[in-house]
C-alpha cells in the first residue's frame, strides 16, 4: 500500500505542479503582470522557487493521504470527481474569493483563478482515484 500511495504522491505532484505552471506561469501570466504593485516580479519569484515546489510535495501528500484514508467500494471515477470538487471548494473556491476580498484584484482574473484551478483540482482527484483504483479481479474477491 505504501508504493502505490508514494507512486500517486509522485503523479499528483508532477501534474499539479506542471498544471498550476500552465495555469498561473501562462493563462494567468498578463493578468497578475497587469497588476506589479500586488505581485513579485519574476526574479523575486525565481529566488524563491525552492519554496513553491516545496508546497507543491506538500500539497500532493496530503491530498493523496486524504484521499487514500476515504476510498469506498463505489466506482473510482465518481469517487475522483467528488474527492476533486470537494478539494475545489475547500480551497481553490473558497481562497480566492477571500483573496477577492482583502486584495485589490479584478473580479474576472479571480473567476479564471477559480475555473483553471478547480478543473486541475477535479483533474488531479481522478488522477489519484486512478492510481487507487481496484483492478476488477480485486473487486470480485472482496467480493466474496
């Protein structure tokens, strides 16, 4: 059980990782560049890189631990996307509206914020529903 929580760590780290870099380094990129008083500037950013991919392991640990500890008898599909809207709404959703609240931010970059993130966040709970899936023979013994 062990190998098959770290080789879904291992998949949801490089997803997410590469997935927020498509969502926040290009979809994002001219909405936060819009807005220099609020943001760091790239060389800022880079200087402190070993500290976002830091929170990245951490973030795919504990999604993947979270997810690994309620994993039920249904169909791992629907459990994926539940698992991911769930995670949405718990943070994606949730944090951006607060950050729409304290900072000054255009309400249409903080709805794109919200849509990219919380599709990588489904994404990535079917990404790991996937890995823990039950292949169909396990089913039938558990079964009996």
């Amino acid at each position: 059980m062990i190998k098959r929580f770290l080789i879904a760590w291992l998949v949801v780290f490089v997803v997410w990782f590469i997935g927020s870099q498509l969502v926040h380094g290009g979809l994002l990129h001219e909405d936060y560049g819009a807005l220099p008083n609020l943001f760091r500037t790239e060389e800022e950013m880079m200087k402190r890189f070993p500290i976002m991919v830091l929170a990245y392991i951490l973030l795919a640990g504990a999604f993947v631990w979270i997810y690994s500890r309620g994993i039920s008898e249904k169909p791992w599909l629907g459990q994926g996307l539940r698992f991911g809207v769930a995670v949405a709404f718990l943070g994606n959703i949730t944090t951006y509206m607060i950050f729409y609240v304290v900072q000054p931010m255009p309400g249409s970059m903080v709805i794109k914020q919200i849509v990219f993130d919380s599709l990588l966040t489904v994404l990535l709970g079917v990404l790991v529903a996937f890995v823990y899936r039950r292949k169909h023979s396990q089913a039938i013994a558990l079964d009996r």
